[in-house]
C-alpha cells in the first residue's frame, strides 16, 4: 500500500511539475507577442496609445506568468530540501542505539571543550577536542561526528553519542568503522547548570592498556592551547581542576575493610 501510494504521488508529482513547465512556455511566449507587437506597430520612432496599451498588457501578463511560475518552482524546490531534511533527521533519530527523554538532553546540547587523560609512548598526557553536540538534530539522542588527531599526525572520524540518565550524563565514543574500541565517558552529576563537570573514562589508550581516566567537559576553554595533545606544563592544572571538580563530591573505589 506504502508503495503504491508512493508511486502515485511521484506521478502526480511530475505532472504537476510538467504543467508548471507548460504554463512557463505559455508566460514566455505571451512576453515574446508583447514585445513583438510593439516592434511591429511602431511607425516613425513611435507606437501609437491604442497599440502600446496592448503590447504593455501582453508583456506585463506574460512577465506575471513567468515570474509567478518561477516562484513557485523555487518554493517547491526549498520544500523538498526541507522535507528531506526533515526525513533524514528522523531517520537518524529512529536509528540511533542510546536513547533519551528528549528534554533531558536539553543541557547538553552545547559546544563541550572536552579534556581527559591517556598514554601515549608510556608517559600520561592531557588531551584536548571538541564535541560540538549543538549540531546534533537527533531527537531523543545525540551524536556527532568529530575529527580526532592521533600521535602520528593523522586524523580520524569518531562518532560521539550521549544520553542521560536521571543526573547522569554517559558520553559513548568510537573511531568510525571500529566497534571494538570504545571510549565510555559518565559524568555523575550533570544538570546543565554548571560551566564545568568532571567525571571518569573507561578508554584504551593509544598504548592498547585499559585505564579508568579523568575527564572533563567545559563549556569554557579550561586553557588557550588547543592542541591535541597539551602542553606538559597545563598538566598539573588540569590534574588540580579535576581532583577538586571531582573528589569534592565522588569517592573513587571506597575500600571495604
């Protein structure tokens, strides 16, 4: 039924855009006969009322005909783009596996300046990226693409998706293609109030070892360098920023005796 309905609309479709065509034509010719007929009456430089008054009527419909068309078809035009859009947001929206109450995600749809700690070559460093989740259309879910810079030089296509979960926001990243390794991300206490929240990574790190790391999201930049990997002095700044924004209100693996 879906299909058959599908193709009646394409059909309709076209021919409504083939009367459009038509009606175009007709607009053109009509403009064509105005100015026409003035060149044909005009006698010793001038044409006379009767004959400019019928060449001003035939060129000013056709020139009406042909702009009213016009506008039509650039306004049928955007409204496929805007249709098609509108499809593809809730496609992606249907399609996307981390789910959340909509409004929830309300807070989170920000500009993060994300910073967090890993290894690289056996030494611990801070890096630094963006992710842009304003740009995500999704509704119930947010997900992005980014550009990661890796030690080599190279860069590579990660796609960032979060949800919440009462106050608790999970970021879930992964390099595109890979379903192995994937970089999990909880910020226990999120609301969207604050301009800072810290929380713990689950990620393995560029030297294939699995760490429990430090994480930041800012709405701010915590630092001017922006630079994959941060400068060694702004470690211990960020190391400060995070032990207070985190330990102050999370106790990290309590012991039992």
């Amino acid at each position: 039924m879906a299909r058959r309905s599908s193709t009646r609309d394409g059909a309709s479709g076209a021919a409504s855009e083939a009367r459009a065509w038509l009606i175009l034509a007709l607009g053109v010719v009509t403009t064509g006969f105005g100015v026409a007929f003035a060149a044909a009456s005009e006698e010793d430089g001038r044409i006379s009322l009767a004959n400019q008054e019928i060449s001003g009527v035939l060129t000013a419909l056709g020139g009406g005909i042909v702009g009213a068309v016009i506008s039509i078809m650039v306004a049928r035009a955007s409204d496929r783009e805007t249709l098609q859009h509108m499809r593809d947001v809730l496609e992606d929206s249907l399609t996307s596996t981390l789910r959340s109450d909509n409004a929830r995600l309300a807070a989170a749809r920000y500009p993060w300046h994300h910073y967090f700690v890993t290894t690289l070559r056996g030494k611990n460093v801070w890096r630094y990226e963006q992710y842009p989740f304003h740009l995500s259309a999704h509704i119930g879910s947010l997900a992005v693409e980014i550009d990661v810079q890796a030690d080599s030089g190279l860069t590579h296509k990660y796609l960032v998706e979060a949800f919440v979960r009462h106050e608790r926001l999970t970021v879930v990243s992964r390099k595109a293609g890979d379903e192995a390794n994937v970089f999990v991300e909880v910020y226990p206490q999120f609301d969207g109030e604050l301009s800072e929240y810290f929380g713990a990574g689950f990620v393995r790190t560029w030297d294939s070892t699995n760490i429990v790391t430090k994480v930041i999201l800012s709405k701010l930049p915590l630092l001017p360098s922006t630079e994959a990997t941060l400068t060694e002095s702004d470690f211990a700044e960020l190391d400060r920023m995070w032990e207070v924004g985190f330990k102050r209100l999370n106790e990290v693996l309590p012991d039992c005796t």
